[in-house]
C-alpha cells in the first residue's frame, strides 16, 4: 500500500521510540539520521530534504490561560509522496489538527501536500495567535505603568515573564521563515505541488507578520522596563527633593538653638527678651524656607 501513488496515509505516532519507527522507516525509506531527530527532544525548528522524503521539525505554541507564559508542544514530520508520518509527544492535540483539516475538504485532493499545509497552517497559526494574545498581556502593562497603586515588584515579574516568552516564542517563529522559504523557492520537494503553492504562501506571509510583532513587542517591553526604570528614578529624585527639603527646614531651629546656647553674654542672655528672639527666628527662618520651598514645588 505504501507504494501504491493513489493512497494517501496519514500516520501519527506519540512518543515512539527508534524501534517503533523501524517499520515506516523500512517502508518509506526514511533517513536514519532524521528518525533520531525525531525520536530526540529539542530539535531547532527546520526542513531537511532527504531522496525520498522531508523532514519537518516545528513546535506548536499556546498561551497557558491566565498567565503570560508560553507553553510549546514538539512537532516531526515525515513528508513522503503518499504519506505524511507525524511524531510527537502527548501534549500535542491531534484533534486541533484533524479539525482543521476537515475545515478544508475542497483541498483533500491534492493529498499528501495538503496534509502537509495542513499542518503547517495550524502551527503557524498558533504562533500567531500566542504573539497576539502577548500583545495584550503588554498593552495592560502599558497601562499599569503609569499607575499609582501598582506595586514595582509586580510590574518587574510581568514583564520578566512578557520577555522570557517572546525570547521563547521568537527562537521558534525566526527559523519557520527558512521552512517556508525552502517550500516556495523549490518545486522540486518531495510532498510539494504547484497548486498548494498559493496557500504555502500565506503561511509564509503569517510567519512574517508573528516574526515581525514578535519583534517589534520584544523591543516594547525593552521600553517598557526602561520606562519603569526611569518613572522609579524620577520618583527617588522627588523623594530625596521633599526629604531634603524638610531637612533644611529643621536644620533652621537646630541652627537658632545652638547660637544661643552658647555659653557667652549676648543679646537677651538669660533674659525672656531672648527666648523670644530665639523662638521669632526659628519661626520666621522656617516659614521662609517653607514658603520658598513650596513655591519652587519642591513640598
């Protein structure tokens, strides 16, 4: 059957090991180097072209709900000219992908290529959708920067986790470009056809755009926690301006005090006439410096 051109196959494995392959590896003539890719976590999101087949490494990613930070799901595929091989581990959800492609039963017939689009459109998709869903969580911290009530050490820890996700999400949307770029600049791959070619072509043009917003968001928390940054400095400044200027002003009954404290005959010494002269220069020296201080918006 696998060598019957008319019979398309899709077979999906979850958490095979090498063995388990053995018997499609066999049949289909699969490369044993892309079988241990497949079989290996982590693999860098690629497309290998070997003399019978392709080879797709890819990641599905969500957002957990509720929080910022991305969740991603390892994908392999086996692209050969009757059946597309899928290896993956159980958080993957098949039946996403099943859905999606009986959303496009007018485009069935062109087999195993539009298995292939498929899964592909599905993929990027949602890492469209995850760099949209990002958007927002970093539009509410745009709007809580500014806000009063919002304690710094929260604000800090959100935006820690908008970045280490965008790093996450951008290290598995950059080389989705080379994977479609591969598909449209050579017709002569394996599992390709000139009439899925338009579509192939609108995957590309997503994983442009989630390239694109991954990056241009990267950079907006950059500002972001530079903003905060300076907002927490400019906050200090006014602090230290207030403290200090408090400070002068107490230093200006500390300074009256200290003159007539000394032990020497002066005007009003040990007389009333000179705790009144004290007490009329440490009011008047510290409303002085108030109403200066004041004006200047430095209280």
């Amino acid at each position: 059957m696998a060598h019957q051109h008319d019979v398309v196959l899709w077979i999906d494995f979850t958490d095979p090991t090498a063995d388990d392959l053995l018997g499609v590896e066999t049949v289909y003539g699969l490369h044993r180097l892309a079988v241990e890719d497949a079989v290996h976590d982590f693999q860098r999101p690629k497309l290998d072209r070997y003399p019978n087949h392709l080879f797709l490494s890819a990641y599905e990613a969500h957002l957990v709900p509720g929080s910022g930070e991305l969740a991603v799901a390892e994908i392999s595929a086996f692209v050969t000219r009757n059946a597309l091989v899928t290896v993956h581990g159980p958080e993957f959800d098949t039946d996403k992908l099943t859905a999606h492609w009986d959303a496009e039963t007018d485009l069935t017939v062109h087999g195993v290529p539009f298995l292939f689009w498929g899964l592909l459109d599905l993929i990027v998709d949602g890492h469209f959708d995850a760099v949209q869903e990002l958007d927002g969580y970093i539009e509410a911290l745009e709007d809580g920067l500014f806000d009063d009530h919002s304690p710094d050490h929260d604000l800090q820890r959100k935006t820690f986790e908008m970045r280490k996700s965008l790093v996450k999400l951008r290290r598995i949307v950059l080389p989705m470009r080379e994977v479609l770029n591969t598909l449209l600049r050579r017709d002569d791959l394996v599992g390709c056809s000139a009439a899925m070619q338009p579509f192939l072509q609108d995957v590309y043009d997503h994983v442009l755009r989630a390239t694109e917003w991954t990056e241009s968001l990267r950079d907006l928390v950059t500002t972001i926690l530079e903003t905060h940054i300076s907002i927490q400095g400019n906050q200090m400044n006014l602090v230290m301006k207030k403290v200090t200027s408090w400070a002068a002003i107490i230093a200006v009954p500390t300074a009256v005090t200290g003159f007539f404290g000394q032990n020497v005959p002066f005007f009003g010494f040990q007389s009333d006439s000179g705790l009144w002269l004290s007490l009329s220069l440490i009011v008047a020296g510290s409303a002085v410096l108030y109403m200066a201080f004041k004006k200047r918006d430095w209280i």
